[in-house]
C-alpha cells in the first residue's frame, strides 16, 4: 500500500524534458519529479553538479543534465540556462497541477548553517532572496551565480519561493542547505494529496 500523501498515488510518472540551444550553451534536461534521487550530470561546472545532486537525492528526483556552455568566459551563461532548463522542465512535468500539495516548507541544518526555502507552485514568479554569503567563490565557482540560479529556476518554473539563510559562516555548507532545503521544499508542494480534489487554487486554475 502506498502512504498518504505519496508523489507515486498515481502509476504514470511525471516527467518534462527540454533541449535548450543558444549561441552560448546546449543544454538537454530531463525531470522526474516521481522519481528516486537518481541523477546523471554533465554540465562542466562540478560545484552545480555538487548541488543539483543534493537537489535531486533529497528532493527525490530523477535528473538528468548534460550541457556544453561558453566556460572560457565564466560559468554565468550555463548556470542561468541549466535554471531556465529545470523550471521550464517542472512545469510540463506538473501540468495543470492537479491534486498536488502546492506548498512546500523547509528547514535544513548543515553544521553551522541553517537555510529554510518556502514556495508555492503558484504560477506567479517571485523571489525572496535573503541570503548573505561572505564568499565570492567557493573553489573556481562564483557565488553570486547562486542568486541567479535561484531566480531563473523561480521564473520559469513560475513559482513563488523564498529562499532564508538563517545563519551560518561556512560558504560551501551554506549554499548546500539552500539546495537541499530547495529539494525538500518542492518534493512537499510537487507530493500528490488524496483529499485534494482538481486544482488546488479557489480560481480553479493555477
């Protein structure tokens, strides 16, 4: 028997898959929102690959990247369209979101570090960002580039979310309770619920 509340309610798996060619990058992404935390990446920045990994396990997703980007100038372009990838990819592996929990909350503690991520699968982008990191780079990976991750991702998966670093003084685990607060968050609001009937919005419509 399956718990309550389970993603897998449903046999049919949701998934959304997207090619994305620019004259900076070629990126192709596959989603599994119903999956198990199995990841293949390939997208020449190991730092991102270290957090969509996190991402992934602990969010319970299948995911699947492989991109080629402009990385003799920096990192910028490939980040930010692996972003536009993975919320162009939830929202046509949700569809019209039928029966989900559409909210998602959670606190994650890494050693010193404590980050929260709250959204709402709400088909209005927004991004709260109240995150203050003290370095620029973790190895050869700008932090900044975290930022631009988070909107782009908010953007085109059209949700709203906000991201909260509590506290913590280690760059590298700091970022890592975002993503994996991030995992946790939207495998809550993506989870199927049995007593949600239709669209979970009073406008019918999300």
């Amino acid at each position: 028997m399956r718990r309550k509340g389970s993603k897998k309610v449903e046999a049919k798996e949701r998934i959304g898959s997207i090619e994305r060619k620019t004259g900076e990058t070629e990126i192709s992404l596959t989603l599994n929102v119903d999956g198990s935390g199995r990841t293949e990446l390939r997208t020449g920045v190991p730092f991102l690959e270290h957090m969509l990994d996190l991402f992934a396990k602990h969010g319970q997703f299948d995911l699947s990247v492989k991109a080629k980007g402009d990385h003799e100038i920096d990192d910028h372009h490939t980040v930010e369209d692996i972003a536009i990838c993975l919320g162009q990819a939830l929202r046509r592996a949700l569809g019209d979101k039928r029966g989900i929990r559409r909210y998602g909350n959670f606190f994650v503690p890494m050693d010193e570090s404590l980050a929260q991520v709250a959204l709402d699968l709400s088909n209005r982008p927004h991004l709260e960002f109240r995150v203050d990191l003290p370095g620029g780079k973790v190895g050869q990976f700008d932090t900044e580039l975290v930022h631009e991750f988070f909107w782009k991702l908010a953007l085109e998966a059209r949700m709203t979310l906000h991201v909260i670093l509590h506290y913590g003084r280690n760059t590298h685990h700091m970022i890592e309770a975002c993503f994996k607060a991030l995992g946790r968050a939207l495998d809550e609001a993506t989870s199927l619920d049995p007593r949600v009937q239709g669209i979970p919005s009073s406008k019918g419509v999300l």
